[in-house]
C-alpha cells in the first residue's frame, strides 16, 4: 500500500548492537529511578531514536506534553472525528516521534488546530503534522516532556487495510514510568509541519470522514 508523498518517512537511524544495548541501559536506568526526574540523556545519538527504540520494544507507549510535572494520566474524552479517537481513555502512540508534536507544539499561545497521525505500512513509519497555518506561521514551539507509559493496559488502534495506527488507548488510570525533557530542536519533522485553512480542513472532513488526513497546504 502506498500512501500519499506528503506522509513522511522515519529518518534512517543507527541499528548497532552497541547503541541499542546503550538504549536498553539508559531505558533501565531511567525506569529504576522513576519518573520524578526526566531523564539524564547524554548520549550522543538524537533522542527521537532512543525514543523510538523504548516505543518500538513494545512493553511502553509515549504520550508527549508540555506539562512536565504529570503523576497520573487520566481518562479523557477527545473532541475526535473517529470512534476509536473519541472514547473516553488515556491516549498514547506506540512510537517515539509521534509523542514529540505534542510536547514540543505549544497550544497555549493562540488558537490552533491540528491534524495529524502516525501509521505503520509494511513495517515502515509514517507521518503526517498540520496545524493551522497562522499557528504556523508563529512558530508555536516550546520545550516539553515525553512520558513513557506501561503498555499493558493499552490497545492499538484496529487497522484500515494495510495501514495500522500508532495510536493506543487505556480505559483506566495510568502513571508514567519515566520522563524526558524534548526541545522544539530535538523533533526531526518540526521544519515539515504544514500549515492548513481550518475552514478548508473542517469542510473536507464533513464531506469524507473516512478521507483522513484531509490534507490542505494553506495558499
């Protein structure tokens, strides 16, 4: 299956047996120490591939925010188009570069809208990041926190087709294990979010709700 040029392809990283056992040790250390400090990354590597490394192990999901102090997510009820999207639950991505659009894109400083997504085709990542375009064109970044959560009470989003969603959904409470600041620099896609015409978009979501991600370049 073949999706749309504007999906954006994982960036190639590193496979070595050395940096995955230096990802293991720096995931083991931060999960022993708890998720009351972010952790210390020294590592030389970015740290969307140690994020994706923790996601991509499968035993955690990511959930990015610019709240650094969360103790315990709880379930809430999204204003989303999609049935899986719109129930009452704690959302998360099972990947590491999803979580990072949400900690580093700040919502607080005017109004935007976001359309976005991350799917796995064939095994490959890919990704979509839209906002609205005068959002945009303010630069609307700002330092944020990566929470990596227990995936035990999660479940991934049914698949349409060949393509499966990242995100997951826990009916119940969950507390993080461990944390990790991000900056607007750290998000490998900050220079590829696109800008859209909210009334463009909203009308175009109406018309087709199965059409996702409705994709509008603003003029």
């Amino acid at each position: 299956m073949d999706l749309p040029g504007y999906w954006l392809r994982r960036p190639a990283a590193p496979t070595s047996d050395s940096l995955r056992a230096r990802f293991d040790a720096l995931l083991d250390e931060a999960l022993a120490a708890g998720p009351e400090h972010p952790i210390d990354y020294r590592l030389d590597a970015p740290k969307w591939q140690f994020l994706c490394h923790a996601a991509d192990r499968g035993d955690h999901v990511l959930h990015g925010s610019g709240r650094p102090g969360i103790t315990e997510f709880t379930p809430r009820r999204p204003p989303d188009m999609t049935e899986f999207g719109s129930r009452l639950a704690v959302f998360a991505a099972a990947d590491g570069i999803w979580p990072m659009f949400y900690a580093v894109l700040d919502r607080d400083s005017g109004p935007v809208s976001m359309c976005n997504g991350c799917a796995r085709v064939g095994g490959e990542a890919r990704y979509h990041f839209s906002i609205s375009a005068p959002a945009l064109a303010r630069q609307p970044w700002r330092s944020g926190t990566v929470y990596l959560l227990p995936a035990a009470t999660f479940d991934l989003e049914p698949p349409t087709g060949e393509a499966r969603s990242m995100q997951a959904a826990s009916p119940v409470p969950v507390r993080p294990l461990a944390k990790l600041t991000v900056e607007p620099a750290d998000f490998p896609f900050r220079d590829d979010v696109h800008g859209h015409d909210d009334a463009e978009l909203t009308a175009r979501a109406k018309a087709d709700p199965d059409g996702f991600p409705w994709h509008v370049p603003a003029s």
